[in-house]
C-alpha cells in the first residue's frame, strides 16, 4: 500500500502550473516529491516523456528522483 502524502498549496501550485517550472529549495523540503507529481500529471497531460527534463546536481539526486517518479508512475500508469 502506498503512503499518503499530504501536499501544501505551494507544492498543489508548482505541480498545476502551466509553464516551465524551476524548484529551488533547501534539502528535505518536498523538492524530490513535488517534481514527482509534476512529472506524473505531465505524462497525465499527454506531454511526451522526450519533452519532459529534470535536472539534479548530484548521482545521488538523480537516483532518488527516478525512483519517486517510476514509483509514482507504477501506481498510476497500468502496463
């Protein structure tokens, strides 16, 4: 079962804007779960994959981003 994440107005925003979107915070603040949503309610939105980058500083950054977006992506996409 998957955890209940309860998002703020703030991350609601980012993740139903409508133009391009750069998230700049301190760590463990919901950056990493924020982008996840958007990226889900893009691919939602019919926005091809190709269109869609994220960038990370770090391996370590990227790695966690992919993995809350395929885990994310299972829970809403059927294969």
């Amino acid at each position: 079962m998957a955890q209940e994440i309860t998002l703020s107005d703030e991350q609601k925003d980012i993740i139903n804007a409508t133009k391009d979107t750069i998230v700049v915070s301190n760590p463990g603040t919901g950056k990493t779960t924020t982008l996840s949503f958007k990226v889900i309610k893009l691919l939602e939105d019919k926005v091809k994959p190709e269109d869609i980058l994220c960038i990370t500083f770090t391996e370590k950054a990227k790695k966690e981003m992919f993995d809350a977006i395929y885990d994310r992506a299972k829970e809403n996409f059927s294969d």
